[in-house]
C-alpha cells in the first residue's frame, strides 16, 4: 500500500474541500422508479464482475411536500444495480411498508417517526401517539433465496430479488411476529472446513434491563440456533461484531428520558443522553449458549459500526469507528443546515480484549473522518489486513464523505480516492474478483452524488490499488468505470452485493 501524502488542515471556511449547498443538492426525495439499462459509462465494466448491488436508503425526505426532520425517518428506496458481462442495469422501488402504503393512501403524513419527523398539529397531535413506522430503510440482503429490507425496530420486509416488488412481512417461519425488532447489521460467517457459513444477526429490545437475542441462520434461511441475554441498563447498539466462538456488543454510555417522547415534544432518538464519565462496556456473548457471557469496560465512547474482530490468543481484537461522543440530533435544526464543524469525527480504533484480566486497550488507527467500515466477506470473524471506509476528504475535523480510504490495521498505511470537490459518497462495498486469493483483489462500489450535474454515479474502484487503472475524467483521477445514471439517489445507508444475477429484461 501506498501512504496518503501529507495535506494542508482544510478546517477554515476558505480551504474547505467542499461547499454545502453541493453536499444539500442530494437531500430531496426521489419520487420516481426507473427501470434501464446504464448506457452512460465513462471507462469500461469489468467483464467479469456479475452479479446485483443491493443499496437501502431513504428515498422520500417529504411526505407530500411536507419535509421530514432527519433523514433516517425517510421511507426506504432499494436500488439494485445488476451486472452482467461488462453491462450493467439499474432499477429502484420503494418498499412498500404498512406505513408508506397508508401515508400515499392518505395523501398526507400519518406517523411520527423516531429522528424528530412530526406529524402536523404540534405536540398535541404528536402526543401518547407510540406507533412505529417501519420505514425499511437500513440495510438489505439476500440469504437463503430471499430478499430482506431491513430496520432495526421492527421486523423485515421480504421483496422479490427480480423486480424488488414487496411481498410482505418475514416471519422466519414464525420465529419473528409483526413488530419483532430485527437488526439491520446481519453478518455473514463464511464458515470453515469444520463449521458451514451463517448469517449470524441479533435483536435489541431497550429498557431499564436490555434483552440482546441472537439468531443464526443456515444456508437456507432457517434458524438454527436463538439465545437471550439481559444486560443491565438502555442499550443503544446499532451494529455488532462477530468471531466463530463470540458476538460483541457495544454498551454505549447512553440513557433515555421518554418524556419528552410521550408528550409529542421531541423524536425516540432526540431523547437519548451521552454520559461522558461512564465507561462503555463490551459484552461478549458466547456463540454457544451454554458457555458464560463476559464483560469488559473501556474509555466511553460511541459506536455505530464495526469492521470485523476476530480471536488471537487470549485475545479478541475488534476493529470499530468510534465517535468520542453521541452525535446527537438537534431538535431546532434543520439537518441540511449541519455544522460539520461543531460535530465529533468518527475515526477507526482498534480495540484488544484480554479474556484473562478483562482489560481493554485501544489504539487510533486512522485520525481522519471515517465512517462505513467494509471488510472481505470471507475475512468475517478471522484476521484482516485491509479494511474500506468512507471517509472526509480534508485530513482533521468532521465533514461530508467524499473519499475512500483503504487501511491495512496492523501497519498504519493507507491508500487514498476522493471525488472532491463536488462528489459526496456513501458505503463502499467489495467485490471479490472471481478466483482471487489476496485480500484486496477486487472491486470497491460506492455511489458517488455529482453535485455538478446533479445526479448520481456508481462507481467501480480496483480494490488492489484505488487509482489504478485510472481514466482521465474532469480534474484528477477517475475510477475504473464511472457509470451515470439519469437522476439523482438520496444518500443511502447499507447494501450488499451478491453473485446471483438478477433477471431484467433485454
């Protein structure tokens, strides 16, 4: 790897790398589902990279022009961006939520939503009102031959992998009921000559004691295995981490006053307090659940994502993005007005668990501004020397992601792509290359918002070295393939790829 070259601190207004009416122009719905072929490609499309790139997001940031108040309430948009044989097909539609449904039905906003999103009417309207709206706009995958859109308060969608139309709750074979949370951060153990490959994922149902359940799944979608567990406290975990012998969980330092919550003043999640002198604990809860769940404290911190841990010795190492604080949501602020400026960088830390003196340490391993953290799928729960993020183009402080990062965790170096000044990205996601046996080899996804031409653009990285195989495109460096599409995508949350092709017409 290559290291990134020393830059000018971009922290002044002047040498900012960005502007933010640029990084606004994607924060509008998208109210339309296409279905084409991409003609539009600058550079060529690997021949052999097939299979569909699942992305999930929140495609309606109004409800019939009335805007919601954080993103994260908006109703989910799968996008499925198909590849075959150097081409590539594009398609989106809105999962079709018992909410989304009553809300186009009505023709006017009919649920609150967690970020803050109030219905007309003011706190009277909005008070004692608890309904969940499962808007599905976290994550989706495919396992077991079904597709799932995924949010973690509730249960999953199931939609048809071919043309993405709803087909309606997912029970799990009646394991899950209407409203069972499911979490949006499944993993995938891919397994070894002794153990076949899972999808490993939890449940987190938050009081003043917290259940964490996990379920694992075979291969073909059944669960296999299901255990509870009661930790003392809120929990607020978004993701977790896994090893062949452990789940990891997170414990933020967090509480939950649901008062202003009851009385319609504020959403679930604008209730939720950092405590800063409060440790954050690490549960490590044993993949069978006969053995014994352990606990192990760290300096407090917050932590929605992880990249991947795995066992070495008497230790478990997790890799994880860490905020040094909860980035709270200001109930009086318009999120396309956010200060970056004023907000806590996520940065990527390395955490060793001794199981002996349960003792955590943990070192910085990247400084810059980084979020959305993607491994090799087959390096799920093992040791790992690469590591793909989103992250800020300027080198301190907070900001919009607008470039990709790839880090090698046990030595420090890093290699650098950004589509600054006026392209703003989301989750990379890898794609091995067919019969490869180094780590990198592949592909890196990412959809990439061009606020110049106001549009959105999947683009297609070398994972080996992210500007090789460089075209010229504009100022700088262009990715191996830059395919445009005919609109814009709001700025999405998780995804997955799979090598099953999906079927489009010709």
């Amino acid at each position: 790897m290559q290291t990134i070259p020393s830059q000018q601190n971009t922290s002044s207004c002047e040498s900012k790398p960005y502007k933010l009416e640029d990084w606004q122009g994607a924060n509008c719905s998208l109210n339309q589902e296409y279905d084409y072929w991409i003609e539009d490609v600058e550079g060529e499309i690997p021949t052999n990279l097939n299979g569909t790139l699942f992305r999930n997001g929140p495609g309606l940031l109004d409800i019939f022009g009335r805007e919601i108040h954080h993103p994260f309430d908006g109703d989910g948009m799968i996008c499925a961006i198909a590849f075959s044989n150097g081409c590539a097909h594009f398609r989106n539609r809105f999962v079709r939520t018992e909410g989304y449904c009553a809300e186009q039905k009505a023709g006017r906003m009919v649920y609150r939503g967690v970020f803050g999103t109030e219905k007309p009417g003011g706190w009277l309207a909005n008070a004692f009102d608890l309904r969940k709206k499962n808007v599905a706009n976290t994550n989706i995958i495919y396992w077991g031959e079904k597709l799932l859109a995924l949010w973690e308060a509730s249960h999953p969608y199931r939609l048809d992998p071919n043309t993405l139309e709803t087909l309606g709750i997912e029970t799990l074979d009646g394991v899950l009921h209407k409203d069972s949370p499911f979490a949006a951060h499944p993993m995938i153990d891919p397994g070894d000559e002794n153990r076949e490959p899972r999808l490993v994922t939890f449940a987190i149902k938050p009081g003043p004691i917290t259940t964490i359940s996990v379920y694992e799944l075979n291969q073909a979608g059944k669960v296999v295995q299901q255990h509870d567990h009661r930790i003392p406290g809120f929990a607020f975990i978004h993701d977790f981490a896994i090893t062949p012998n452990y789940c990891l969980f997170f414990q933020n330092p967090v509480s939950f006053n649901p008062l202003p919550y009851l009385l319609g003043f504020r959403g679930a999640a604008e209730c939720i307090k950092f405590h800063r002198r409060s440790p954050t604990k690490i549960w490590l809860i044993p993949r069978d659940p006969s053995q014994e769940v352990q606990v192990i404290e760290t300096d407090p911190c917050f932590v929605f994502h992880h990249a991947n841990a795995f066992e070495q010795g008497d230790e478990l190492i997790v890799d994880s993005v860490c905020y040094e604080t909860f980035p709270g949501i200001d109930h009086n602020l318009n999120y396309q007005e956010i200060d970056f400026d004023a907000r806590p960088p996520a940065q990527l830390w390395r955490f060793h668990l001794n199981l002996k003196t349960k003792t955590a340490q943990r070192d910085l391993l990247v400084e810059r501004s980084c979020e959305f953290p993607f491994i090799h799928p087959d390096r799920i729960g093992k040791p790992h020397q690469c590591i793909f993020l989103a992250a800020a183009h300027q080198p301190q402080g907070d900001a919009p992601q607008q470039a990709i990062i790839k880090v090698d965790p046990e030595y420090g170096e890093q290699e650098f792509w950004s589509a600054a000044p006026k392209g703003f990205l989301g989750e990379p996601v890898f794609v091995p290359r067919p019969g490869s046996t180094q780590e990198d080899d592949g592909w890196v996804l990412t959809l990439v918002y061009d606020a110049d031409h106001n549009r959105t653009d999947v683009v297609i990285l070398d994972g080996t070295c992210l500007e090789k195989g460089a075209i010229a495109f504009g100022t700088g460096l262009c990715p191996i393939a830059r395919l445009h599409l005919k609109h814009h995508i709001p700025y999405g949350l998780h995804g997955s790829f799979t090598n099953e092709r999906m079927k489009y017409e010709e």
